[in-house]
C-alpha cells in the first residue's frame, strides 16, 4: 500500500463520489479473473485493490468524524501491525 495513491483516491472520492471507487475495485476483481493474465498483471491489479479499498477505508472514518491525517494515521497503523502479525 501506497499512502501517496490512497491519498490521490481520496482527493477523486471527495471531487466525485465513492461509488466510482467501487466500480473500478469490481472491474479490477473481474480483469483478475481473465484468462492469459500474467502474474506481473496481478501484482498491479492487487496494489490498487489495496490502495483503494485503503481509502475507502479512510474514507468512511472521515465520513464518521475522523479528520483525514487521523484516520490516514490510524489506517497506516493497522496496515503496520497486521505486517508485523504475519
């Protein structure tokens, strides 16, 4: 995960809206599942599945309250300990 690239998701969140998020995450997912993808392919695909179901993350905390360095922080946090639990 990239903090720069949720960060640049959150910025098209707040211009647009986080439905158009979700349909490029169930694009990504589909195009994972297409035949003849090469591993390199996935690997990208997989980095912005994370980064952006990261800023959806984030942005549902800023949604509840949180302010953005906040919930960018205790995100990153969580990211880190689950690194460190596995």
């Amino acid at each position: 995960m990239r903090l720069p690239i949720i960060k640049h998701t959150l910025e098209f969140i707040k211009d647009k809206d986080e439905d158009f998020v979700i349909e490029a995450i169930e694009l990504l997912e589909h195009m994972a599942d297409a035949k003849g993808i090469k591993d390199e392919e996935l690997d990208v695909i997989g980095e912005f599945l994370s980064n952006f179901y990261g800023a959806l993350d984030v942005h549902k905390e800023i949604k509840s309250g949180t302010s953005e360095k906040e919930a960018l922080n205790s995100f990153m946090k969580r990211v880190m300990g689950s690194i460190d639990k596995g």
